[in-house]
C-alpha cells in the first residue's frame, strides 16, 4: 500500500509540474504582449509627431511613404492613417509570437494595435497669441 502512495505522488508531482509550467508560458505570453503593446505604442506616437512636424514646415508630400518607412523598420504595419489640416491620427499594429495562447484558443490576441491622435497648433493659430490680427468694419453685405 505504501508503493501506491508513492507512484501516485508522483503523478500528483507531474501534473502541479506541467500545471506550474502552462501557467509560467502563459505569463510569459501576456508579458510580451504587453511589451509589444508599448513599442506599438511608442512607434505611433512618434509617427504621428514626425508627421505634424513635417506639416508645420509645409512638407505635405509623402507623408504617407514617411509612416509607413518608420512603422516598416519596427516590422509593424500602419492600420489606419488619418491627416488632415488640424490633426494626425496613426493606428500601427505588430503581430506577436505566442508561446502557449494559441495554442489554447486564444490566437485573437496575436495581434496588437495602438493608435495616437495629435492636434496641430499653427504658429498663427490666435490662441497662441503669437500673430497681430486686425479686424476691419468693412461688410460685403
């Protein structure tokens, strides 16, 4: 009776063994999603900023091309990409390696995606104060 004890012991050992090691891969799984979710992060705000930068100095041309070079050297790829005369919004979003999600059934989760929106205050915007504006009395109508 004392040998099955033993071997079922063993067993018990075995399996909190596997047990502790799928919940250690599955930390690990959340973990680079989180820092892939931070680079992401990072990489869109720097897109966007890059971007209003080059509209502040009247360099329209090739925005575009300029975001998705940046986002092409982090191996992301631009989701969405929105520029107009006020604002810049840039989504970028990298796959991830998982080691034992997908596995599981959790493959959406392969994917990560973050998003910056910057608003573009212009030199001669009047809420920076920093141009003279003249108003005149004259009407057209």
């Amino acid at each position: 009776m004392l040998k099955i004890q033993k071997g079922s012991s063993a067993i018990f050992f075995v399996a909190l063994t596997t047990i502790c090691i799928f919940i250690l891969l599955a930390l690990f799984d959340l973990c680079c999603i989180f820092i892939v979710r931070e680079d992401t992060k990072a990489l869109s705000e720097s897109i966007a900023l890059s971007l209003v930068q080059e509209m502040l100095f009247f360099r329209n041309e090739g925005l575009d091309l300029l975001a998705e070079k940046m986002a092409s050297k982090s191996n992301c790829r631009i989701r969405k990409l929105n520029i107009e005369y006020e604002r810049v919004e840039v989504s970028v979003e990298k796959e991830v390696r998982l080691a034992i999600l997908d596995r599981i059934g959790l493959g959406s989760l392969k994917t990560v995606c973050s998003s910056s929106c910057v608003r573009i205050k212009y030199p001669w915007d009047r809420e920076l104060g920093l141009c003279d504006y003249y108003e005149s009395g004259y009407k057209p109508y």
